[in-house]
C-alpha cells in the first residue's frame, strides 16, 4: 500500500521557520521524483520546490528561492522541506508528490498557518 505520510506543519509567527517532512511507505522511493506543493484556500495547488531522485538537483518556485531547502534522505525514504522566512501569504495546506514516469502519489497534506 502506497503512503505518503506528511508531518511538520503547524503556526508559526511571520518570519519565522518550519521543516515539514514526507515518510514514503509501499513504493521505491529513490526511484521516484518528490515534490511539494501548496494551496491555500481558494487558490489552485501550486509547485514549492521539486528534488530529483538521487538528490543532486533542484528546483523552487520563485517565490520561495533562498528562502526554502527540499532535501531527501533515501535511506529513511523521506523527503524535507525546511522553511525559513516565513511569509502570511504562504499560509496554506502543504502537499507532497512522488513521481516516476506515469505514476503519480500524493500525500494527504500538513497545514503550515503564519500568524502573528
């Protein structure tokens, strides 16, 4: 059974940080691209940051360039997304995706609310 299990989110004040996790169960996680994403009420999911599989290249939306670090740990199947800076409007719900050719699987989502 595929999992994608996040953890991390939570509130945080304006300028402050956060690291979210991805446990990834049911699947070869190192054979698979991970991404996060986010949407916030009312808006359309949008790409975060994205990690290739051995974890040697990145990208970032951005918006959150400089500010935000996806990293990957193979060997504990998990994925991070350390979040610096925080920002009001990045308030929303944090999601994140493995992908491997024409397969695709999401997790259920960590809420990351800034607000002072």
């Amino acid at each position: 059974q595929v999992q994608l299990v996040e953890s991390g989110g939570g509130l945080v004040q304006p300028g402050g940080s956060l690291r979210l996790s991805c446990a990834a169960s049911g699947f070869t996680f190192s054979n698979y691209v991970m991404s996060w994403y986010r949407q916030a009420p009312g808006k359309e999911r949008e790409l975060v940051a994205g990690i290739v599989r051995g974890g040697t290249s990145t990208n970032y939306a951005d918006s959150v360039k400089g500010r935000f670090t996806i990293s990957r740990d193979n060997a504990k199947n998990t994925v991070y997304l350390q979040m610096n800076s925080l920002k009001h409007e990045e308030t929303a719900a944090y999601y994140c995706k493995a992908t491997n050719r024409g397969y695709e699987y999401w997790g259920q989502g960590t809420q990351v609310t800034v607000s002072s």
